[in-house]
C-alpha cells in the first residue's frame, strides 16, 4: 500500500483514508472496535463509511513507574497483562505490573459501564471484525485488543490504524488476519506528532460517538481554528469555521454541562458548513467555573458572557459584515433568547435545541422580536410544555417544531439530521432577509 503524506490534519482526516484503504470491506457488514477515546472518532468514521455496526474494545496501556506515558504492557477487560520487552528494563516488578494492571482494569470497568448502558456487547463470533486506532507507539495496547477479539472467534480480523511506528505495526501483525496502515514515518515519536490537531477526546464526546446515528463522526474534528476571546477577567475558548462566501455565522450557546466538543452541537455546526454557513463553538464558562452546577444555570452570566461573544465577533473585521444566529441547547437557549430580546437586530435569527425558555421568564420573552425556531423532542413532555408556554409569551416571533419519538438528547435514528436540516433552513431563510435589509439600507 502506497504511503500517504504527514502529518493528517486531524483524526477525521486519517479516519476517511483509512475507510478508503478498507473499502473492499464495504458491503461486507464488519463490525469496526474502536479502542478509546482516540480510537472512537476514527472508528465511527470508518463504520460509516463501510456500512458497518461501531463499538469499543476495552483495553487500558500500563504506564512505566514514574513514567505513565511509556507504555510497558497493556491490560484487557478480562484482567489478561500483555508486557512489552521494556517492562523490565523499565523497572516494572511484578509487585508493580499487578498494582498497575489493578489500576488500569478498574477504569475499563467504568468505562465499560458507562459505555454498555449504550448498547450490549457485540456478537463477534464469525464476522468480520476491524480494530482501530488513532495510531500505534509501542502497539501494547493493540495487541492486547486483538488478543482478547481473536478469543472471541471471529471469522476475519483486522488491525487498522492511520500511522504506526514500523516495529510495532510488524509485532501486531502477528495477532491479525491483516494489518492496514496508511503510514510507518521513521523516527516514529509519538502518535500526535504526525497530526496538526490531536485534541484530547473526552469519554463524554467517545459515548456521544458510539451512540450517535451513522454520518456524526463526519463532523468531529472539522477543520477550523481556535480563537480566545476576552470577557471580563476571564478568555473564553472557542473553535470558528468560516466556509468560502459564508452567507452568516451562527454561534453555539451550549447548555448545561456542555461545551465547544459537544459531539450533538459539532454535527449540527458541520452541517450549517456543508450549506455555506460559519460557525462559533466556543464555552461560556471557564472549566473552574463549569465544576460549580449553580453557574451552569446562572442565566444572567451565561448572557453577559454571550454578549462578549457578540461584541467580540463584531470587532472581527472578517465577521462583523456577516447576519447572526444563535444556536442554544438547554440553558445555553435561555441565554440566546435573553440576548435576542435585547440585541435589537445584531441577531437574524435564533434556533432552540430542547431548550429551557422558561428560565428567561415570560416578561423578557415577550421583548423578543427575533425570529426564534424552538426544537423539542416529541417524548420529551415537560420540556415541551416549557417551549409551547414560551411560543405563547414570543407570540408570532415563534415557532415550534415538534420531533416525533425524539428525548431530550434526540439520540434517536434521524433526529439529529432533521434538527440541522430545520437549522439549516430557518438560517438561510433569515440570513438572506437581513443580507436584503442591510443593502437597502446603504
């Protein structure tokens, strides 16, 4: 296989050539186990692209005493200790490989309890199985990962990584039917080295992955850029997409407990992108800040803070021309809607993602003269009957748009899609009458 250039610009990147290696894979129904966190982005990318079912396989590295980033072995969800040659040479008695193994098992059991609540455990036997990851350093942990699927008795199994170190890609072979790699650079380092943006991923953004509908992994990780911006005594982290002849910016105004990696708000924002419209992810709340659960509902702050936003992006020579809208999830909502009723016309146009209206108050609803897009799921009763009461208080600003069968966290087959595809439209339609009102007005 020919070797693809470095370093990938992300996992997304890596994660569409790999798919494209596999494809004769496609149509073949394999069952694609991503090893987390990283291996999890990749993974449900290449499912998806082979028409394939995703889920994990648990498997922890064991850390070098004093040195956890070195890898001297790895451990599996059966407790099995693979070691690498340098467990010795490392300092790794058995004392410490057991305490060590002891340790790393137990988070496997979190995370297998957090991640089977999704879905039980696959059927492996007789089918065709592909194990990914981000990549392979000492390859410790993915030879564990084959050790513990080869016992399951699948029909095929493949090792499948976007860069590997040489050494190590050669030793995993040895426990695959077949082992494809896209890049084997020498020196090798570290996996992050060769790509441009290897964020960390999160267990929140891994399960939202496993549990999301085909097509979600397309949008994590896009290409954009990160930018800071200042709001009072503290810098609000932010990623900003701005596709060629952008026809407005909608920024996310994430709700309670989420942030600017929220796998639900990535996929809604990549495809505004595909339909020509820029995007501002960014977190209202520093991480000290978000640990306290009373500042993620302190709406009044969340506005200010959005505010900033606002203001900042208006300081922006290559944004402050462009239409506005919001886009809120939960409380982050009431805060958009609290803006909207004071903005004036700085924002076209505001979307509601199973949002929390009446946390603004009826009183400042009724000041919204924005037009406003509320989006609740079907089954999600108490949050819908919020959202009709906020209808009521915007009058004809408003409009509801019901899910059917969809909860609060519309993790149902299409739900996300339709939410983007409603967002998508109600954007350009108001992004095209604010773009006509601003040259009339020249």
């Amino acid at each position: 296989m020919a070797m693809i250039a470095l370093p990938f610009r992300d996992r997304e990147d890596a994660a569409k050539a790999l798919g494209d290696a596999l494809a004769k894979y496609r149509g073949h129904d394999p069952l694609v186990l991503a090893i987390p966190r990283g291996g999890v982005p990749i993974g449900r990318i290449v499912a998806d692209a082979l028409g394939g079912d995703l889920d994990v396989v648990l498997v922890r590295k064991l850390g070098a005493p004093g040195n956890p980033e070195l890898a001297i072995g790895a451990v599996d969800d059966h407790g099995s200790v693979v070691l690498n040659e340098n467990a010795e040479r490392a300092g790794a008695d058995r004392t410490y490989i057991e305490r060590e193994a002891a340790r790393q098992l137990a988070v496997i059991r979190e995370r297998s309890r957090r991640f089977r609540t999704l879905k039980p455990a696959p059927t492996i036997a007789g089918r065709t199985v592909i194990v990914v990851d981000d990549g392979l350093a000492t390859g410790a942990t993915m030879q564990a990962a084959l050790q513990t699927v080869r016992a399951e008795h699948p029909s095929r199994l493949v090792c499948a990584i976007p860069v590997a170190a040489r050494d190590s890609l050669t030793e995993a072979a040895h426990y695959a039917d077949e082992a494809v790699c896209l890049a084997t650079p020498t020196p090798f380092r570290a996996v992050g080295v060769h790509y441009k943006n290897f964020g960390e991923v999160s267990d929140d953004q891994a399960a939202e992955l496993l549990r999301a509908s085909p097509g979600a992994g397309s949008t994590f990780g896009r290409a954009s850029h990160a930018v800071r911006v200042p709001a009072g005594t503290v810098m609000l982290e932010g990623e900003l997409a701005i596709p060629a002849a952008a026809q407005g910016l909608v920024l996310f105004v994430h709700g309670s407990g989420s942030s600017r990696h929220s796998v639900r708000n990535r996929h809604v924002a990549g495809v505004l992108q595909q339909h020509g419209i820029g995007t501002l992810l960014f977190d209202l709340l520093t991480p000290a800040e978000d640990a306290e659960p009373r500042a993620r509902f302190d709406i009044p702050l969340l506005a200010r803070r959005l505010e900033y936003v606002l203001e900042w992006v208006g300081n922006q020579a290559n944004l402050k021309r462009l239409p506005i809208g919001l886009f809120g999830a939960s409380t982050g909502a009431a805060a958009a809607l609290s803006v909207a009723a004071t903005s004036g016309d700085r924002v076209a146009a505001v979307v509601s993602r199973g949002g929390r209206p009446d946390l603004v108050g009826a009183e400042l609803l009724a000041q919204v003269h924005t037009p406003v897009m509320l989006i609740v799921g079907g089954s999600d009763w108490r949050v819908l009957e919020l959202n009709r009461s906020a209808k009521t208080s915007m009058g004809l600003w408003a409009e509801l748009v019901v899910i059917p069968g969809a909860t609060h966290l519309f993790e149902e087959p299409g739900a996300l899609e339709t939410i983007a595809n409603y967002a998508s439209d109600w954007y350009a339609q108001h992004f095209r009458s604010a773009a006509m009102a601003a040259a009339n007005a020249v």
